[in-house]
C-alpha cells in the first residue's frame, strides 16, 4: 500500500489540555480530533495532595494527566475519523516549552514516587513557572562576564522559563529531590519515551531551552562556578542522544499500543516544540515567513539560511524547527492570558449581563465595542507585560502598565489597548530582526486568537505587513501529523510533507496605510515606556517595576 493513502496522528499537549488529530497523508486533510482537558490544570496555588500554599510565580503539571490524553483522546479521535485503526502508520508529539521535569533512569517522574509526592519540586515544572528568575541573572551575569560565546545565540539572555535556571532553582531549594534526580528531561521527550520507550533527546528543545550549541553544552568548569554541586549537571543529568526532527524515535511500545488503540510497532517521531512543529503545517519553510503562534501566549519562529545575533531572542538553533536551516524563535509570555485576565478581573457585570442576552460572550462583546473606535480614540498606551517579557528584553519579572486612563476610561477602551500592545511587542521582535539583518517579510498567525478579525487586522496594520493565516485551526496537531508521516518514510523530508499536507491563507490580512501610520505614533510611546520601565536602571530607564515585586514578596512572606 502506498503509505500516503495512510493516515497519521498527531498529539498537541498544551498548557490546559491536550489534542488529539487524525490526518491523511496524502493531503493533510484533518479526519477527526479530540481533546482531553488535564485533570489538574496548571497546579499554582497547592499540590494535588494539599499542603503549604505554593510560593508566587510557580506553575507545576501532573505527569500522569499527560498520559490520559493518550488513553482518551487518541481512541476518540480515531474513533471519530471512522478510521481502520490499521491505517495509521505514525504517531507524533509536540508540547509546550520549556515545561521539564525530574525522573529516575527509567522515566518515573520523581513525584510519582510517594517519599517525593508532596514535594513541590518533584513536580513538572510548566513553561510559565518563573520563580527561577534569580537563577536566570545569575547564569547571565556569569556567563557575561566570562565571555561564554553561547550566550549571544539566545540574544544575551538565557530565560528563567528554560532548563539551567529551573535545574539550579532545583538544587539550591531542594537539594534531595536534585540529588535523587537521574534524567533531567522535556516533557517533549517524556512523552515520546512513554511512547516507544526509548529517550531521545529532540534538537529543538535541546538547543533552545538546554543551551545545546554546536554540539556542546555550558562546560562543567562554567556550571561549577555557579554552584560547585552543578558541575555535573549536563554529564549526570542532561546529556543524552539528540535526534533529528522528523526523524524516528522508536516503535509504538505494546503498552502504549494498548493505550492508544494504535499499531504496535508504527513509527514514533522524535518530539517537538508546539510553536516550531506549526511551521511545516503553516508551510512557512522559506527564510523570512515568521510565524506567530497565539494563544495565552505567542512564539514567533522562522527559518533562515542565514546566523544572526538578535539582542533577546530566545535563540537561533541549526536544525532547531527544519534541519539544514537556522531555525530563530522569539516570543510574548502572555497574549491571550492578558485578554483572559481583563475579562475574569476588570470587566463590571453589566457587560457580561449585556454579553449574554445577546448569546455571546464578553470578549466578543468588548472586541465589538472596540471595533467601533478609531486608532487611538481611547488615549491609552500599555504594557504587555502582565506575565513578563520573554522577547526582547528576557524579564520575567517586569509587571504591565497602563498609561493614559481617565475617569471616561471604558473597558472596551482598556481591552483594545491590550489588544494593541500585544502587536507593539510583535512590533519590536520584528524590529529587532530586521535590525540583525534577518529580514521578515510575512507574517503568518496560526493559534486560537487568529478567529479575532479584529485583533489580526490590528497585528497588520501595527507592523505593517501583510497577515496570513494558517489554513488549519489544529496548527500544533496537522505539523505533529507532518513529522509522524515523514517518520514513517511516506515523504522523504519535512519541507516535502509540508508541501503536501501543510495549509495557508495568504495576505489574508493587508494593512491599511491610513490606520498604519497612526499607529505609528502610537508605537513610538510604547517604545518609550518600553524602555524607560524595562532597561531597568540605566540613563532614562526606571527599575520600578522590579522593586513593586520586591515588595509583593516580602508582604507574601509576612
């Protein structure tokens, strides 16, 4: 059987559930899918068990809710698609990024073991928990000062969301629970060892959350300077195979098998990253097509044929989103939780009264509402800030501000300034590229917040680019689905299959130049802001911002 009249499978765990999508390979078309949500969420106020309330800025995940999705909902999905089980001929994997976490040799999650159960750091630790960021200034500060040359491929700054600072937070705060840890590992590549039962660490998550340069990690006389206990971290605990995207890891385990209701023995691809695995599906496989994955909060990536050093970039990876290319990623720590906050918090009962009667909800309410004002009618200006800045200036404790609010301040007004300053921030990433010389030349959207029009249309005329939208609403999943085909041998490479299966909506989005241009004075006060609240205490600058979260944690801790 020509293995493109097969179908695949692809798994997106994300940060609240996880999503199951079954394609065919010939064409990419989506059959069916399903999702689970995880039982227990995002675990930020106490353990599963109880316990002392978590400190502020921690964000754990439960292993074993990974695994449900599996259990649930890939045998919904196929179920669903009206599939032969037979049929599927690969299964592939993406998650967020950098969510981590402790094991035995074996996989056994650390807080599955009862000694370590009410053990907060035993736990995963999700990609937005960022009470490690005083390990992050640390590894900076050192590696600055001894001219680690790795340090200018995350743009000089390594993020308190990655590997190193959650490892050292780890040892410094917890020190058994370190010491008992035998296999530092990304949930990317847990999951895939559930999977085939074999560890392979993926290049993507290896090099732009564990510091993987040209083949090298931090040396141990590096790790040892910043604590004499981590000198052995990447021997002991990091190290391991890399695997090339695309590629096989293994063969679907009988157990999974059992699980899932897959095929013992199809092909399992080597995981990935939700933001890089959506770039085949967008068909953005040409240097210059950045993709913008929106949701509660937005990676950009792209690829290029060229090395460039971009101040507060997450990182720039040979093969690190398609082999033989620089693979670049940036990205905002919050979007749509921004818009998701203003809603739960800010918004008075009239307007969910209002939103209700009309059988929609707030934030469509609040998005019509906004629609109907010209570009900078509310006079305000913000911060997208609310849960740091990621990209470009790798602060995760910085906090939002919003400038410009009277008593005539409506809520619609409040949330179009949000709206706004998310695409300010896409704005400066798009800058800071350009200025790099690493030109973008079209912007692509994929993600649960490309259903706003009106949000899209603002994100065009802030940057003044044409917008196109992915063609799938699965984006995570279809790329997932583009990998497991490729591991498989049904497309000899990733471009191949993206060419095949992947989907785009061209320019679907133009700016109007008329709305572009008063925008830009608008983006000139958030540049402003932008650097007075974030470059800290510097000529022009304020540290405000960071000593209101001072305060905030020592009023915590009486």
């Amino acid at each position: 059987m020509d293995p493109r009249g097969a179908v695949t499978v692809g798994i997106d765990f994300g940060t609240l559930s996880g999503r199951a999508v079954v394609v065919r390979v010939a064409d990419g078309a989506e059959l069916a899918s399903a999702v689970h949500p995880y039982r227990h969420a995002v675990v930020e106020d106490e353990l599963p068990g109880g316990g002392p309330k978590l400190p502020p800025d921690w964000a754990l995940q439960v292993p074993a809710d990974w695994v449900e999705v599996l259990t649930t909902a890939v045998p919904k999905a196929v179920a669903a698609s009206g599939v032969d089980p037979s049929a599927v001929i690969g299964v592939a994997t993406d998650f967020t990024a950098c969510t981590v976490l402790p094991t035995l040799v074996d996989g056994t999650p650390l807080c599955e073991l009862p000694e370590f159960a009410a053990r907060p750091h035993a736990y995963a630790k999700l990609w937005k928990h960022h009470s490690a960021q005083g390990q992050a200034d640390r590894i900076n500060a050192l590696a600055e000062e001894r001219g680690e040359a790795w340090l200018a491929r995350y743009g000089g700054r390594i993020s308190s969301e990655w590997e190193f600072a959650k490892a050292l937070q780890l040892l410094e705060e917890d020190p058994e629970v370190y010491e008992r840890t035998e296999r530092w590992v990304e949930a990317a590549d847990w999951i895939i060892w559930k999977l085939c039962g074999t560890y392979v660490r993926n290049a993507c998550t290896a090099g732009y959350k564990g510091i993987l340069q040209d083949g090298r990690y931090p040396d141990a006389e590096y790790l040892a300077a910043l604590d004499p206990r981590f000198a052995g971290f990447v021997a002991d605990k990091l190290e391991h195979p890399i695997g090339e995207l695309g590629s096989r890891a293994g063969g679907l385990t009988a157990e999974a098998a059992a699980w899932t209701g897959l095929p013992e023995g199809i092909a399992v691809a080597v995981g990935n990253v939700d933001a890089h695995v959506t770039v085949p599906a967008a068909q953005a496989v040409e240097p210059g097509q950045m993709v913008a994955i929106m949701g509660t909060s937005t990676c950009h990536v792209m690829v290029s044929d060229e090395l460039g050093e971009i101040p507060g970039m997450c990182g720039v990876v040979d093969g690190g989103i398609l082999p033989g290319l620089w693979g670049y990623e940036a990205g905002q720590s919050g979007v749509g939780d921004i818009f998701g906050w203003f809603v739960d918090t800010s918004v008075p009962p009239q307007y969910h009264r209002r939103a209700e009667e009309r059988g929609i909800d707030v934030h469509a309410l609040l998005t019509e509402l906004a629609a109907e004002q010209a570009v900078g009618e509310h006079g305000l200006v913000a911060l997208d800030w609310h849960s740091g800045n990621r990209s470009v200036l790798v602060d995760h404790e910085l906090s939002a501000v919003v400038v410009g609010q009277t008593l005539a301040t409506r809520p619609e007004h409040t949330y179009r300034a949000l709206l706004e300053a998310t695409a300010f921030g896409t704005r400066v990433i798009i800058e800071s590229f350009e200025a790099a010389g690493v030109p973008v030349t079209e912007l692509i959207v994929a993600g649960g917040l490309l259903k706003n029009a009106l949000l899209m249309q603002i994100y065009a005329d802030v940057c003044n680019l044409p917008l196109s939208i992915i063609g799938s609403e699965q984006g995570p999943a279809l790329g997932s689905a583009i990998h497991a085909a490729v591991a498989a041998g049904a497309y000899p490479d990733v471009v191949a299959a993206a060419t095949a299966m992947g989907s785009v909506h061209r320019a679907a989005y133009r700016p109007d130049p008329q709305r572009a241009a008063a925008y830009d004075a608008l983006y000139a006060e958030y540049r402003r802001l932008h650097d007075h609240f974030g470059r800290g205490e510097g000529p022009g600058g304020n540290d405000v911002l960071h000593r209101l979260r001072r305060i905030r944690r020592q009023a915590v801790a009486r």
